[in-house]
C-alpha cells in the first residue's frame, strides 16, 4: 500500500491509472477506522479496480467549540486496517496542503444545509460540501463510498456531486451497528461505561418509529411521539431532534404516504449522537 | 465540428479523448463571439490537441435588473467562427439541463466577490464560480484560457481552480481592443453611434493612469485621480469605480511599489463598460 501526502502526487497516481482504463474507487474518512469503515472499503473493493481511501481530520466542518483537537487519530492502526483490506492507497494530505495560504472557495447547498444537522452545527455542510469537492477533484475517483449513517451528508454529496457534474457514482453504504444495535462511529470512543449502555436508546427510539409506521400509523406526529417517548425514559439524553423525513429531500413529512427515514440526534453529557432508519411502508397487496 | 448539448454526452466525449492521451483545451464563452473569442479560440488551438468552446449564457450570473434577456444570441454567426478557428466541439447546453429542478449549489470566493464587480454585482461571480466548476466538470479539459478584459473573473477562476484542485492550466489572454483602444466585448452592440464614440474614454483614463506610474507617480490616490480627471471630461459617462489595485488580490494598493492593474467601469445611459490594464513599474536600471 501506498502513502501519498501530497495533493498533486495523488492526482498524478489517478491520472495515469485512469488513462490506462482502471477503475478507481474512493473511500474519504477522517480515520480513526472502525468496522463501518472497513465495511465502506469491503464494498468500494468489489466495485473498482484501484482503491483510494482518504484520511484527513477536515477542520472546516468542525465548529469553534467542537471536538477537532480530541477527535481520535490512530493513524498506524488505520494504515494498518486499510493495508489488509487490500487499500492501494492511504491518501493522507496535511491541513497547510488542502487550505493553504489564500484559500477562500466555499461550496455551499443551502436547502439541504438549512435543517437537522446544520442547523445545529451552522458551518459543518458546507465545510463538507467543499472537502468532498476537493478531495473528488484530487483523488479523481469514477466511484466514491459514503456511509448512511451520515444520512444528511449522504444526500448532501449525492446533490452536490449531480449539481457540481462530478460524474462521480455515489453509493451509500447501509449502517454497521455493534451487538446491542448502537450505530459505529468514531466517536462512540468518548462514551462512559455507563452512557455507553445507554446510548442504544436512540437505536431503539428510531425502531419503536418504524414499528409503529409498520402497524399503520400515518401521521407524522404521531411517529414522532412514539419515538421521543422510548428517549423520554433515558433522562440522561437530551433530545436534539427526532424527525419523520423525505429521504430525498429531508423535508419533514405530515404524511407517511410513502418511504421515509428517521433521524435522530441526542446527546448524552457532552457527547453527541446521530442515528437514522429507512422505512419502507407496510407492502400492499396487489391483485 | 461537433455540436453537442447534453452534459452527459460532453463529459463522455472528453473521457473517451483523456484515456487516449489527448490534451483538451476549453475556451468558456456566453456567445455572440467578437474577435476577442477568436484571439482566445487560436491561442487555445496553439495549446491542445482537441479544442471546445461552449456557448452557454448563464443565467445565475445576471441579476436581476440586468441584460440576460436582452444579451445577443447570434448562434448560426457563432457556430461558423468556431468552425473557421478549427474548434472541435461546441458544447450548447440549455439552462435546464445546467440547472435541473432541484439544484442548489453555489461555489463562492467571499474575498475575490467583496470588491469592484461584487460589490455592483451582488450575486454575479457566485454565478460564474458555480457555472465554471461545472463546465469544467463536465468538459474535463488540461487547459481552460479566459479573456483579461474581465479581470476580476480571471483573479477568480484562477483561485477557484487552485482551491477546487480542479487540475486545469488557466491561461488568461491579453485583451483584443478596436481600432481607437476601446476593448472588445459583446455589450458593446448596446452602444449608440454617439456613445461607441465616447467609450473609449474609459481606455484613456487607463491609459492616463499608466502613464502617471510611469513618469515616476507612486501615491494611489494620484493615479487614481489622473484617471478620473480624463473620464470627467465626458459627462455622458458615470464612473462605477476607477481603482489602482494588487493583480494577484485586487486590494486596493495606497503605494505603487510594484506592478498593478488598473480597474475601471462606467455607464453611458444604460451600458455598463469594464477594462483594465496591466502597468510595470518603471525599469530600474541594474549596474
């Protein structure tokens, strides 16, 4: 496996690998790899010839009083995961080489930007927004992997990469969740013992929504209910948002007439969770 | 010459060419081309293998007082120069497929956009870094020239471009004047006899400018001044902003020390006229 630092040398590999008519997929992650990343890599690696994953602690989509400085950074662990994953190569650029001296473009998607997680973190889509063009013009990838446990990230790119005509396949990669459900994150690092334990409780508030959804219930508010009233009883979460949403759009729906996804944000102490669920209505029966 | 208009089969075009090894050059234009478009097409003909022009006008680059409507559409004369000048594809897409239901996203330069045309023009080169980043996405060309006569858009797409990592060589090309110095450009068939006239005025002002420097002037506000003294001369034009700026920031500079470029707009009745000029200081003398 390779260890390319440099932007321009990254994009010299892809280059001449395109030319020759391979495959290159791209996995971007800001390390700290767990099994949901190495699910990512499994799934780019049956779609491509070649196989880039990135990692890079992107500053720009942390906010002031975020956890930039503690996010965890194992590089050597990481480097390792991705060498037995068959990885080609670990793309590993420095903060000075992605925004140097002068740099000012921002990409931005209001609309989708607007709820949810940005509105809770004001600047963190469009910090995302503008690493992932930069990293797709870098890395030149024909296909790119991202994980749906981001949800809104992952409509975001999909949007992004259509309006931007990057020509870039997006696949979004379902949810690795530990034994007792709890969706894999990099952060679930900072958890206690004891909130640890709790924090499956977003994971079952998201399935008390879907099982009610599946009994019939229509009303958005109403699934909202049954899925704040499972987090209710955990007074140590504190709500963020719990929404009944378009999975295209993420607008949230009064009516479930058709797919939705559930999201959910919590927080416990001062670590903060986000979860979510495709569901799909109950099957009618066509005669 | 081909004529494509859907994205999709443009981006297909330029793929099938790079894996060949062929180099194309990319001269964005929004039509109604003038010899200035046909000194950009030969200097990018020098420059690439295969050569397209696009022919788009944008409509998130106008605003909305201004001429989008009004702006000449001359496309059977546009199609023959691109002929003529060997051009290998002109791609003509329409708005819809550029902007499809749904779109949302904006490429911003919030330092590059504060000032001069920004300021006049709120939304303008959003507009124009959002519509380059995609053309560049879907025509994948090595080099892409731009015209001088817009400067502050050629500061911008320079940026954009090493910010995006788009891979692109960005050749800005002198601009093409009219016999009496008036620079070319496809408003200037909005002109009354009287005003074509006139409007050269603001060539000379620059010119007035560059000749202060060059006799030695080093104070900002006095080339400044020497430049609205000659455009006060003629009352039909109003003067938008005369400024004696850094060509790589386009701050306004107090002190002279070393090359600049002088920015002027004005209006005559409802035109509105951009120009510059790139002045060295005078040579010092080396022992």
């Amino acid at each position: 496996m390779k260890i390319i630092r440099s932007p321009q040398a990254m994009t010299a590999w892809s280059e001449n690998l395109r030319r020759q008519g391979v495959t290159i997929g791209f996995v971007p992650t800001m390390g700290a790899l767990h099994d949901g990343h190495r699910e990512l890599i499994r799934a780019a690696r049956l779609r491509c010839d070649a196989l880039v994953v990135s990692i890079f602690v992107n500053p720009t989509q942390f906010g002031p009083q975020e956890d930039l400085a503690k996010y965890p950074r194992p590089i050597s662990r990481d480097r390792a995961l991705c060498r037995k994953e068959g990885v080609d190569v670990c793309f590993e650029p420095t903060a000075e080489a992605m925004y140097p001296n002068g740099f000012q473009t921002m990409v931005t998607l209001p609309t989708i930007a607007r709820r949810w997680e940005g509105e809770i973190r004001p600047h963190h889509f469009s910090g995302v927004a503008t690493v992932v063009t930069k990293l797709c013009g870098i890395v030149r990838p024909q296909v790119a992997l991202f994980g749906q446990k981001d949800f809104q990230q992952s409509v975001l790119v999909r949007q992004l990469v259509k309006d931007l005509n990057l020509s870039i396949e997006v696949v979004v990669h379902p949810t690795v969740r530990e034994a007792d459900g709890l969706a894999m994150s990099s952060r679930n690092v900072y958890l206690s013992q004891e909130d640890r334990k709790r924090a499956v409780t977003l994971y079952k508030s998201l399935r008390a929504g879907a099982e009610v959804i599946r009994r019939g219930v229509t009303d958005g508010k109403a699934v909202q209910s049954a899925m704040a009233y499972v987090l209710k009883k955990e007074p140590a979460m504190t709500i963020d948002y719990l929404a009944v949403c378009d999975p295209s759009t993420l607008e949230p729906l009064c009516d479930v007439t058709s797919r939705v996804v559930l999201l959910g944000a919590v927080r416990i102490g001062s670590v903060r969770l986000i979860d979510n669920l495709l569901v799909a209505l109950p099957r009618r029966s066509f005669k």
